[in-house]
C-alpha cells in the first residue's frame, strides 16, 4: 500500500521562527515530524536533529536489516516498529549530547512521531504532544497519547479536558526527545484501510482547532494537499500562536486488474 501526501510546516502568526521540522522518505513510506523546545536557533536544533537522525536510522535499516538496533527489543510487535523505536531511542541520545556539549543549547528537546507504512500496516513511535490522527469514515480518532501533565490529569481524571483545554500548563511535557539520557517511545501498530485519512500534527494545530474541526477539513476535502493548506491557514485564522506543521496521508489508489475488471463488467451487463 504507497501513500499519497502532503507535508507542511508554518512559522504561525506569533512565533519569530519555525522550530517544527518534517522529514521523509516516500519511497519506504516513512515520514517523521518533530516540534523542537528551548527557544530561538535551540528548538529548531533539536527537532531538525532529531528528524533527520531517526530518517537516517531506519533508511540504513532498510537497506541493511542487521544493521544493530538501540534499546531492549520489544515483543508483540513487528521488526519495523522495533526499527522505529530503536530510531526514537538514538535521536535522543544525539539531541541529549547535543545539549550537553553547546552551552548555547543546553535544555532544548523536541516532540517525535514517526509513521511507516508497510502493505496495510503502520507502525507508530511517538514522545512528546505531537498527534497521530486517523479518519475512518466520518470518525476521526486519535492514535497517540499526549506525554503531558494536562493529559495525564485527564486521564487520572483529576481535570477535564475542557479544563485541560484552558490551562496554562499545556506546555508541560511529562516526556520528551533529548531532556534525558535515555527515553522510551510509544509504539503502537495500526491497519490502514482503503478510505483511511492519517494526520500527523504539531501542537500549533492542535491548540487552535478542535477535533470536531479538523475532522471536518479531512471529510470535505480529499486531496492531501488542499487539505493540509486547509488546515494550516484555519490555525492561523485562529491565532497561529505557535508553529503549525501537519503531513496528511491517504492509500493511494490501487490499480484494479484485469480479472476485476471484467468481473465488474460482467455484473453491470448482468
């Protein structure tokens, strides 16, 4: 199954910079999306090392399968989504050492979601409050979990998420990419079917629009592109208070076969 898409990033209304960086490879069906922290050339930094460390990772795995992975390796999933956290895993030991080593960057970490598609599976690996959306039908669910204290109190049930919608601590990250020496991704798999929309999003996106809006945008528009300049222009109109970078995916349209085709003739002519 290849993937169409549309990948944009947007500096918003307020901020001086675009710490947001995108990174992919349609060619293995790989795309990775990073919100970098720390302020001005830091954040940016973090996320741009963070991308191009994990594409770098899973393109050398690619070609080279007993290429040695980092970390524990995970059971009850597939060698891909091992691969993607092994990737998540060296990126924040780049950022960390990065920090470490440039007085002028010490603090700055980043948000990671990695996507890689393979036949009708996507494999998911993700630290921070960056999303990871699916619309089937007209449902539109969110794949990751926020790593923030906001969403961990929701999930204690300690505030609402209306109340966590309005709070100044949603900023807080409880995990991020290069804070500390070592981190564990989420890692999850999904099936992709046909008609699926996936949405990977920065916070800038998400602090702006409402699910019930974004939704909305990926049910009326089916071109990757026009929806992705849809969504970034509404975050705008909202206030553009951060950065705003989505990559919006759909199953590219698979060629129907010659056997098929007379089936479905032979049933019109029926």
């Amino acid at each position: 199954m290849k993937m169409e898409f549309s990948a944009r990033t947007d500096r918003g209304r307020i901020r001086e910079t675009n710490e947001d960086s995108l990174r992919y490879a349609p060619e293995t069906d790989l795309f990775v999306l990073s919100d970098g922290m720390g302020g001005q050339a830091s954040g940016e930094v973090a996320s741009r090392l963070a991308t191009e460390t994990i594409l770098a990772h899973c393109l050398e795995a690619d070609e080279n399968p007993a290429l040695p992975s980092i970390g524990e390796r995970l059971n009850g999933v597939s060698e891909m989504s091992n691969r993607l956290a092994s990737a998540v895993r060296l990126a924040n030991g780049v950022v960390h050492r990065a920090s470490e080593q440039n007085s002028g960057q010490q603090g700055m970490g980043a948000t990671i979601v990695v996507a890689w598609f393979k036949n009708d599976r996507m494999s998911l690996a993700h630290v921070g409050d960056s999303r990871v959306y699916r619309l089937r039908g007209e449902a539109l669910e969110q794949l990751t979990s926020d790593h923030s204290f906001v969403a961990e109190q929701v999930r204690r049930g300690l505030m609402t998420p209306q109340e966590a919608a309005q709070s100044q601590l949603q900023n807080v990250l409880m995990r991020a990419l290069g804070v500390d020496p070592e981190v564990e991704p989420d890692v999850t798999e999904e099936l992709v079917m046909d008609g699926d929309t996936i949405l990977m999003c920065s916070d800038g996106l998400t602090r702006e629009l409402s699910d019930t809006q974004i939704a909305g945008v990926l049910i009326a528009v089916d071109d990757p592109e026009e929806a992705a300049d849809r969504l970034i222009a509404l975050a705008n109109q909202a206030g553009g208070g951060d950065n705003i970078s989505v990559i919006v995916l759909r199953p590219a349209a698979r060629p129907v076969g010659a056997i098929a085709r007379i089936g479905r003739w032979f049933k019109e002519t029926r």
